[in-house]
C-alpha cells in the first residue's frame, strides 16, 4: 500500500493518552486498547500530530530503518487508528530524532480486546419491517 | 410491538421518563438507598429487586443533608400505565453509538435486547427509568448490584466513577487491586478480609480524585467461584447451603467475613495489578503505568454504559496520581494479605 504524505488520527472516536512517554490508545466505537512501545509512542506521537511521513522516516533514520516505519504506518491504517490526510505535512520536532535513538524497544504496538464489544454483530435476533416508534395506530 | 431506532431513542427515553413520572403514584413500594453524597429513592414493586436493594449495598452514614436526590423507577407494563418494552428497530447495534445518540440529547441509557430491558436516565434531572417486560424480568447480574448504570451515570456526571477493583487497607490508606477475571483480584481480597485488613468492596467501588484518590463502598456483595471459596476456607465459615448465582460463583455480603465494620473510604496509596504466579510467596515489582492502565480501565469502561471517553480520561488520570505495581500472588492467603500489609506499613513511611 502506497503511503500518504501525511496522516491524521482516524476519526473522532480515536482518543489516545501518554504515560511516562508511552501511549495508549482507545478506540472508542470497539473498546479496543492499543498499547506502544516507547519508539512506537515516539512515531505515534508524530504522526497523529501531522508530521510528514517522508521526515519521520528522516528523523528516524539513524536508529530504525524506513521499511519498518512504513510497516508499522500500514498497521496503524489497518487497525484505524490513522487515515490519510490532505493537510500539510508539518516538520517534526527537533529532538524527535534524539528521542527515538534513545528508544530502547522495537516498533510496536499491541491490540488488547479481551473486553471489547461483542456486539459489533448484529444482536437483534427478529428485525423484520420495523415498526419504528412512535408506532400510529392505525385506524380501522 | 413498537420498535426503537437511533433516530427515535432520544424521544423513547423521554417518553419512558414521562410514563414513570405519569404512574409515580402508583408503584407499591419506596426504597431510599443512601451512598456517598446521594441518596438513592428506588420505586417500584416488592419482590426480588426490592429485596435485593435492602441488601446489596453498604450504605453510607453521613448527613443526608449532604446529599443529592435522584429518582429511579422500575416497573413493567403492571403497574399504571406503564408501557411495554419496545424492541430495538435498526439493524445494527453498537453500544457506543447507542450512548452516543443519547449523549448528545443529555441523556444515558442501556438496553439488553434478550430482554427488551431498558435504562434510561437524564442527570440534569435526576430522574431514570428502568423498563421490563414483568417483574422479574432483569438479567440475573442485576440482584448483586442492582441500579449500577444509573450510580455510574450519576457519579460519572459529578466527576467521580465506579471502578471495577478491588480494595484492600489499613489503617485507612489502601489499594486498588484491577485486573481481568481470573487474575486473583476478589480472591485477594477476600484473602486481605479474613487476615485482618479492611476493604471498602470487589467489583465496583466509588472513586473521586478530588483531594487524592480515594475509594469508598458502594456494594457489598463479594464472589468466588467453588475451588476459591474451598480454598479460602470459606466453606467452613459460610457453609455451602446458599445457591450459587448466575456465574456458577458463591456470592456472599463483605461484612459476613469483615474484620470490622466497612470504612467509609479509603485514601488509596497505589494501583496493584494482581496475577498468579504460581509461587509460594507473593513479591511486589513496579510496573510501566502503560501496563497499569490497560489493566484498569477495559474492564471499568467495558462493563459500564456510556461515557467511555470521559472514563478514559478518568482511569488515565488516576493512573498517573498513583505508583504502579504488579503483586504475583503467592498459594497462601494469610502470606498474600501478610505481603499487601507489609506494602502498606512501608509505604506509609
């Protein structure tokens, strides 16, 4: 899959918090918890905040290769928690490139879903014509 | 059989709202429930669910004059004029965005489509509805914490939540124990409560963060499953006569096994994130709050309708007012109670 120049966080019910550097994000329409690594956080951080993907991968050169970034982008597009984006890409910040060759884990990000919705499925066991409510009585 | 679309749920909500205020008069039975800062009136029939709100909470004793009122009605098409449950009309279902429709009409709610069960609940009055299709027709979670959805949107809209932990203390300081089902969390306190150290409830506590983290008791109601109740020696001391509830689990009340009467809160120190290991001995490690929180806050969001997002922020910022720690528990309880013990004497140096 081609990479866009610039992403964005995916949507409204994407919502994300950082602890001590590391991330974590929920997906709000799924219940669905994705935890990073610490140069993962670093990478989501930047992308989620509009910084271009050719200077993430600039910025990140001397400590991860662009092969992997780029993996780890599509991960992200397929988990949707980023979308491509028509905005401007903007420059990344300057200690970017220190903060992610002092990273000590690999690219990483991990899906916990033990308690995510059951019911993306559909529940309702007889929807036939709907009624709707109110339902007009009809006049006989 | 009137259906319910997303379109149409905010105006079901209100109408179930107006139904119940219509028939105020006509439901037998008044409970008032008092917890932290509110006080709970419950109308509705005699029978299984007014049985269990005289049980399955520990009320709190302080000046009601501190307390807010909010009204909860639950009745079924046998009393006045309440109506029949509408069923759900759309084709598809997602519990986040029937909350979000809701949310954005000022409203909560919470429907169980096996049931035709309905929550319904404005905060900026107070005022929920809970709609059966008879008496006894809630799903059977509901008689050990009954109205928890209204309490979590009640408490949520005051900036404070019910968390799916455990709690164990001393001295009036203590833990948050928060981990999936089967990580030892309700066996470890139950293990804390019958070597001496206090708690303030499994399951679902109230936290504020104002002023600190603190934790204090909403129900009283306490779990095991058959080989943890064995183990813990509670067949001895509860005896077994009792039936099991819905999950297969014995289902007892704190101050059956309590060294003392249930403290009104706990100042909580730190966030333990238990998981059994299989050892003799339990040991205590720090653990990344990024650990912590995945921990904490799916069960806690999960299980409770609505406010996801604002529960979210609310786990995060409790993550970060506390050190966090994971204990692998040891086989025996006294040792596992022993070791929280000794974590709270130290750390209160």
């Amino acid at each position: 899959m081609p990479l866009s120049d610039v992403y964005a966080v995916a949507g409204r019910d994407i919502v994300f918090e950082s602890f001590d550097g590391e991330a974590v994000v929920l997906d709000l329409s799924n219940g669905k918890y994705f935890g990073f690594s610490d140069s993962g956080s670093k990478v989501w951080q930047a992308l989620s905040s509009g910084v271009g993907t050719e200077e993430l991968i600039r910025s990140a050169a001397a400590r991860i290769d662009a092969a992997a970034i780029e993996a780890f982008i599509t991960q992200l597009v397929e988990f949707g928690l980023l979308a491509p984006s028509s905005a401007t890409p903007l420059p990344s910040s300057d200690d970017l490139p220190a903060a992610l060759a002092a990273a000590s884990e690999p690219l990483n990000v991990s899906v916990h879903d033990d308690l995510a919705d059951l019911i993306l499925v559909d529940p309702i066991h007889e929807v036939e014509e709907p009624l709707g409510w109110p339902a007009v009585k009809q006049v006989s | 059989m009137p259906r319910v679309t997303l379109e149409t749920l905010p105006d079901y909500a209100r109408f179930l709202i107006a139904a119940a205020e219509g028939a105020a008069g006509q439901f037998p039975v008044r409970r008032a429930v008092h917890l932290p800062g509110l006080e709970l009136i419950a109308h509705l029939d005699p029978g299984a669910l007014a049985d269990a709100l005289g049980q399955a909470f520990i009320e709190a004793e302080g000046d009601p004059r501190d307390s807010r009122q909010c009204r909860v009605f639950i009745g079924h098409p046998g009393i006045g004029d309440m109506p029949e449950p509408a069923s759900w009309g759309d084709a598809h279902f997602t519990e986040h965005g029937f909350a979000r429709k809701l949310a954005e009409a000022g409203l909560r709610g919470h429907h169980y489509h096996d049931l035709d069960f309905w929550q319904v609940y404005d905060p900026d009055r107070r005022i929920g509805v809970q709609l059966m299709r008879s008496p006894a027709a809630f799903p059977p979670w509901e008689q050990g914490a009954p109205l928890r959805a209204f309490l979590h949107w009640e408490y949520a809209a005051r900036g404070m939540r019910l968390a799916h932990a455990g709690t164990l203390g001393l001295d009036g300081r203590g833990v948050l124990l928060a981990g999936a089902g089967g990580a030892g969390k309700s066996g470890t306190v139950v293990a804390g409560l019958l070597n001496g150290l206090d708690s303030v409830g499994d399951d679902y506590v109230l936290i504020d963060l104002s002023g600190g983290v603190t934790a204090q008791p909403l129900f009283s109601i306490l779990k095991q499953d058959p080989p943890g109740f064995a183990r813990l020696g509670l067949e001895r001391r509860l005896g077994t006569d009792r039936p099991l509830n819905w999950q297969g689990k014995h289902a007892f009340h704190i101050h059956e096994i309590a060294p003392r009467p249930v403290r009104e809160s706990l100042d909580i120190c730190a966030l333990l994130v238990p998981h059994v290991s299989g050892g003799k001995t339990s040991s205590i490690a720090p653990i990344s709050r990024k650990d912590a929180i995945i921990a904490l806050a799916p069960s806690g969001i999960a299980q409770m309708p609505g406010e996801r997002e604002s529960g979210f922020r609310f786990f995060s910022d409790l993550t970060r007012l506390l050190p966090c720690y994971r204990i692998s528990l040891g086989s025996r309880p006294e040792e596992i109670a022993g070791t929280i013990a000794d974590f709270l004497v130290r750390s209160a140096r």
